[in-house]
C-alpha cells in the first residue's frame, strides 16, 4: 500500500515546529526528500520514515538526552476504553520528540500490531501469493522471548521486531493469537511452584541493561506494553516490571470501578514484592459539553488527585475513519496531523514524558 | 492563562453542581487508592527474588535422566489420540538434535515416575529405542498434578477442538474453575474459545461417539452445523451421522457437503407424502385450477382453457400486495 507523503507544514505539525526550521534542518541532515514533479512548485513531499529519521536529526542536534528510561503499561481492566489507541499514539509520538520507542503487543487479539499495518492472520504463502511484503507477516511475537516458551531456542530480537516507519521510527514487538499460550506456560509454573510472576521484569532488566548480547535493549529510552482486557498473568507480569501504567478511562462509561481495581492490584503488588508502577490516570472520550462526562472526572480527580494527567483525549469519530480508510496503517497522530484529536494526543505524549521525568 | 482561568472556573461550578449528587452516588462505593509509598526498582525486584530462589531450593524441583520404562501416562491427560505421523517426526528430531526441553513427571510412591507433560516425547523417545530421557522432577498432589496435566497440555500442544471442550468441561467439574471466564483465564484463551470448544460437547451422543474415536474429525464450526441440522432435522441423527462418517475416509469434505448431503436424503423422503395438490372446482365440481407448493414457489396450474391468465395473475398479485401490506 502506498503510504500518502507529507508536505512540509504536517511535518512541523509533527515535529512541533516551524515550517522554516523543518526546511533549515531537513537540509542540514542531508536526508533526501522528493520533490513533487510536474511543472508546479517542487514541493518537498515527506515519507514517513523521513519524518521519523528528520525527528532523531534534531533530537541529535539539539543534544536532547532523556533524564531517564521508562518501562510503562497501558492497562485498564476494561475493553474498549482506548489502551490501543493510546499505545499505538504515543509509541509514534515518542519517538518523534526523539525519544527511541519500543511499543510490546501483549494482546493476542493483535489490534496494536494491526494498527502499524501487521496482518497477524497473514501466511507466508499467501503474502507471497498476493504480492503483499513477507514482513506484513507476524512471525514470532513476545511470548517466544520468554524462557517459558520452551521452543528449542529463543529467535534473534531482529526478527521479531518490526519497523513499520523505518529504523527512526517506533520498534514493535508484534502479536499473534499463539500469545495466549504464553499464559498458560505461566499458570504451568505457578502450579510446579515455580514464581512466574517476575519472569517479564527479568527480561526487561537485562535487556536494558545489556546483560544478554542476543535480547539488548539497552538503546530504548521508552518502553510501552499495550496490554489485553484481561486480568491476567501476562498483565501483572508487565504491571509489575514498570514503572509506570497508564489507564485509559472512557468518560462515556463509568470506569471508577475499573480504576479502583486497578489501585487494589498495585496495592496487592506493592504489599507482596515492594515494587509496583505508578498510576496514571488517561480521560479519553472526552466530552466537556457532557454533564455526566464532567461528573465523572469530577469523582476521579478528588478521589486520584495524584494520578490524574491533566490532558484529555475528546471523543472523535476520527478515530474510527482512520481504521476504516487507506491509511489504515498509520495512528491517527500522524494519518492526520493537523486534526484536533492529534493536538490533544500530543498535548497528552508531552504531558506524560514530562511527568515521567524522562526529559 | 486567561483560558485556564475559565476552565477551572467552569469546574468549579461543576464541582458545586455535583457535589450534592456525587455524595449519594459514592455512598457505599469503595474506591481503593494506589499505594503510595515508594516502589523499589526494577533491579532491587530482581536482585530480591534471585536471592529468594536461592534460599527456596529445597530439591523440590530438578532434573534427571531417568528410565523411560518407568514413565507412566498420566490419568488425567486430555489427548485421546496420538497422531503417528507427528510421533515420528518428534522421534527424528529428537535423534537429530537431542531433547531440548525436560519432560516434566512426578514421582509416585511405587518409585515409578507419571507424566505431567511429554506424553508425545516419551512415545516418540520410545519410538526410536532410547532408554533414559532428560526429565524435571517435581513434588505435586494430586489436585496440583491433575491441573498440571490438564493445563500443561492445553498450552503445549494442538489439542483438537473436542479435546479441549472435554479438558475444559473437566476442569469445571473437578473445581478448578466455576466458570467460562475462570477457565479461559486458566488455559490462557479467550471465553469464546471456551464456549465454542465446550458447544461440541453439547451435540448427541451418537456424534460424541465417533468424536471419541475420531477427535480431529472436525471442529467447532462443523459442529454449528450439525446442531444446525440437529434442530432442522430432529429425526434425522441416523442420516446426519451417515454424514459425518462420510469424513473419516474423505477429509476434503465440509460442512456445506454434509448440509446438501442431509438435505438431499431428508428433504426428498419427507416431500413426496406431503405435496398433494389442492383442487380448486367449480360449483359444478369441474376443477378449475391445481395450486401446489414446490420448495419457494407456487405452481398455479390453469385447467380451463377459458379463464384469462392475466386477470388471475393480477388477483394473485394484488393478493400478495395486501399480504405484505398487512404485515408491515
Ligand atoms: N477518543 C476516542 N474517540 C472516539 N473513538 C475512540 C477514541 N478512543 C478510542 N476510540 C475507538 O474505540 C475503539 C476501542 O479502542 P481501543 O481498541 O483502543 O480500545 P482497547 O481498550 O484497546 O480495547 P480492548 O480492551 O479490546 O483491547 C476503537 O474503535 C477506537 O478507534
Ligand atoms: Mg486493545
């Protein structure tokens, strides 16, 4: 699928910048641009990937250094609230503020991997029949990182992270519907007495420590793991290795509930093994026109005043018409720069990296 | 700033407005906060446990190389059926490149050992005439044992969609779960896998018999049919089976096939009773028109050649015209 190119005003959309800088750098960085052909201006037309590549340029040039590295959740208990979404957003959003993302599917329904474009039902033969790119495939996924998978030996981070906007853009660790094996491995464990629990914070420790040559992820500033509904072992093990969870909550539905669990599963994490991420509450479906909208934010911030991130995502049925169109393969941050759930979505990204500390 | 101003202005208001409704509404509701000490790190946590394990090696759990003659089957495992051809490959590669992976057993006080898991490598070890395989021993009861089986086999491996409708019924009935939701969350799938693995269990018995001896026969979305054609054809589980038999030496065949081969013996026995024409006579007792029904349609035969077939076509069609106003 031939992705749309980018004119010069979405990428300092994008970038936070002006249209003048955006020219300025892309010149200095020496990245080759097309140029619009015909007899009209040669107007720069930007792919994504050289979006994402101008993006660490001025990252480079800037001599931004993050403060710290982060590892976050997104989780709710809850289906439907916008955990995908948020994940796939702010994993694009990151990296163009130039932080390295890496973005982990933990859900084997597959909607984040998807949404980059991945077709978890895609056989080599029949990518191979249809003409469709081998690496549209998903292959392996993050359960065959993990010790419990017992296959005969682990796959080479490489060939199971994808790069769906080139190497400057966000990494992903895609998913397939043989991920939900990796939860039973874990209640196999648990019944043999062995503690599966910290299985996800040991690969995560070593691998951003560089411990293990093969499994580095020494080289990511953000880490996000978009995980399922599901209450399940996968989640906790994600929950526990970070350092932050991010909840979407619908403000179309009353979530007080889903939050609330979610403070008793830290709690529980925090009285059993000390360690546990920090809450961070997300409003999405926003809709500040709403009484009962307003209602519930209303309750949420007296009760979560801590946890409350202060931007909110407004319902939009953008949302929906990025899915259903060509540009399915890109999240709605950049299929859609200028439109007002991008600001917000931005807004949100500069929010939570703030808030974490990271720059 | 000035924007701020308003927007805490116009919550505040809010906040007046719902301040009387939200203290009903929280009434009874317990919100659980987050903790709010600090958490340690990520290195701490690990640096913990590793320390914790260290102290837990209690010899509860290692791993041996034991006699393949003494490694009994478990009772509780699932799988009715080992398919032979896999069984074979498992045997090459296991000579090509050795076990990678322990079998995992327990040991019964006779001193002989059970599976919990490797039923497929333990035949395919025996298939290729070793002696010992590379095993992890573990203490567990029974109750831990059974779920261990159970659960061990349903991750590993491709279990057919009966095998695992009857795992997951088990494991209801044993107690470890109460329900759909508890057993997906225990086998790691989701609940509609659940619920259509447990749907096989629920047709006949005289299909859950050639299910016992032919498991991978077909799965649950064959199985909607022939609950389908259960309902359709109550009378009919002699044909439907005959159907579904016919699968055991042609395997190309679906679903679709044994709807049209149901159909074909059902529909053509049951029609040839029922379709009498209705007469319509004359006061004279002439008949004038046969009307009868054949599958969709509605044959109307015209008997006297003096009545005008389009004055009867208009009333047919005006007839229906008001059938279909009338139900609208
Ligand atoms: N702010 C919003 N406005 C309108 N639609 C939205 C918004 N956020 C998300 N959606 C839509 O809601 C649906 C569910 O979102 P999403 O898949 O991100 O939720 P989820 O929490 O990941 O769901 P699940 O629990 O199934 O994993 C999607 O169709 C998405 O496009
Ligand atoms: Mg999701």
């Amino acid at each position: 699928m031939e992705r749309k190119p980018f004119k010069v005003q979405a990428v300092a959309n994008l970038l936070g910048t002006t249209v003048d800088s955006i020219r300025r750098d892309t010149d200095e960085s020496g990245i080759l641009i097309q140029r619009q052909t015909g007899d009209g201006p040669k107007t720069r037309l930007f792919s994504i990937e050289n979006i994402f590549e101008l993006a660490r340029f001025r990252a480079k040039k800037i001599g931004l250094t993050p403060k710290r590295k982060v590892i976050m959740t997104i989780y709710a208990p809850k289906g439907g609230v916008g955990k995908t979404t948020v994940a796939s957003n702010l994993s694009t959003l990151f990296p163009l503020m130039g932080l390295k993302t890496l973005v982990i599917d933990l859900d084997f329904q597959a909607n984040l991997s998807m949404s980059f474009g991945y077709d978890a039902e895609l056989t080599h033969e029949q990518a191979l029949d249809d003409n469709i790119p081998i690496d549209k495939c998903i292959d392996y996924h993050f359960g065959h990182l993990m010790p419990q998978w017992q296959a005969s030996s682990t796959p080479p981070l490489n060939d199971v992270i994808k790069k769906p906007f080139g190497e400057f853009g966000p990494h992903l660790i895609p998913s397939e519907v043989s991920l939900d094996r990796l939860e039973a491995l874990f209640t196999l464990d648990t019944i043999m007495g062995k503690n599966p629990e910290t299985t996800i914070a040991k690969f995560l420790y070593e691998g951003m420590n560089g411990t293990n040559p093969d499994l580095d992820l020494s080289s990511y500033d953000v880490i996000l793991f978009d995980a399922p509904p599901a209450k399940n072992q996968t989640t906790r093990g994600a929950l526990l290795a970070s350092d932050y969870v991010v909840a979407p909550v619908s403000m179309e539905r009353y979530s007080t509930k889903s939050v609330s669990y979610l403070a008793k599963v830290l709690g529980e994490m925090e009285s059993s093994l000390g360690k546990y991420p920090e809450l961070l509450i997300l409003g999405n479906f926003y809709d500040k026109t709403r009484l009962r909208v307003a209602a519930q934010v209303i309750t949420l911030v007296n009760q979560y005043k801590d946890s409350w991130v202060d931007k909110s995502i407004s319902s939009s049925e953008e949302f929906k018409k990025v899915l259903s169109s060509e540009d399915y393969e890109l999240p709605l941050a950049v299929a859609k720069p200028s439109s007002n759930a991008s600001v917000e979505l931005r807004a949100v990204a500069q929010a939570l990296v703030g808030r974490m500390g990271v720059l | 700033m000035n924007q701020k101003k308003t927007e805490a202005e116009f919550n505040d208001e809010l906040r007046r407005k719902f301040q009387q409704d939200m203290a009903t509404k929280n009434n009874g509701m317990v919100m659980t906060k987050p903790p709010s000490t600090n958490s340690k790190s990520l290195e701490a946590l690990i640096e913990d446990t590793q320390n914790a394990q260290l102290v837990n090696q209690d010899g509860n759990n290692y791993i041996e190389t034991i006699a393949v003659n003494l490694v009994d089957d478990s009772p509780w495992q699932p799988r009715s059926r080992y398919d032979e051809g896999y069984i074979q490959a498992l045997g090459e590669m296991l000579q090509d490149r050795g076990q990678d992976d322990p079998i995992i057993v327990r040991k019964l006080p006779t001193g002989r050992f059970e599976l919990i898991a490797g039923h497929r490598r333990v035949r395919a070890a025996r298939l290729i005439g070793w002696s010992t395989i590379k095993a992890q021993i573990v203490v567990l009861n029974d109750r831990d044992a059974e779920l261990a089986t159970l659960v061990s086999n349903e991750g590993r491996v491709d279990l057919t969609d009966y095998e695992k409708g009857l795992a997951y019924r088990k494991s209801v009935d044993r107690g470890f779960a109460k329900n759909q939701t508890e057993v997906a969350r225990l086998f790691g799938c989701t609940q509609a896998r659940v619920s259509q693995c447990l749907s096989l269990l629920s047709l006949p018995l005289e299909v859950k018999d050639i299910l016992d001896k032919y498991p991978g026969l077909f799965g649950y979305r064959y199985g909607v049919v022939v609950s389908d054609l259960m309902k359709e054809f109550p009378l009919g589980i002699d044909t439907i089976t005959q159907g579904i038999e016919q699968l055991i030496d042609n395997n190309e065949l679906n679903s679709d096939d044994l709807r049209s081969f149901v159909e074909r013996a059902l529909l053509n026995r049951s029609r040839s009773p029922i379709v009498k024409p209705t007469i319509v006579s004359n006061l004279q007792g002439d008949s004038m028109f046969t009307v009868k029904i054949k599958n969709n349609q509605i044959v109307i035969d015209i008997k006297d050649e003096n009545i005008d077939k389009n004055v009867v076509n208009s009333l047919m069609i005006d007839a229906l015209r008001n059938l279909v106003l009338s139900n609208q």
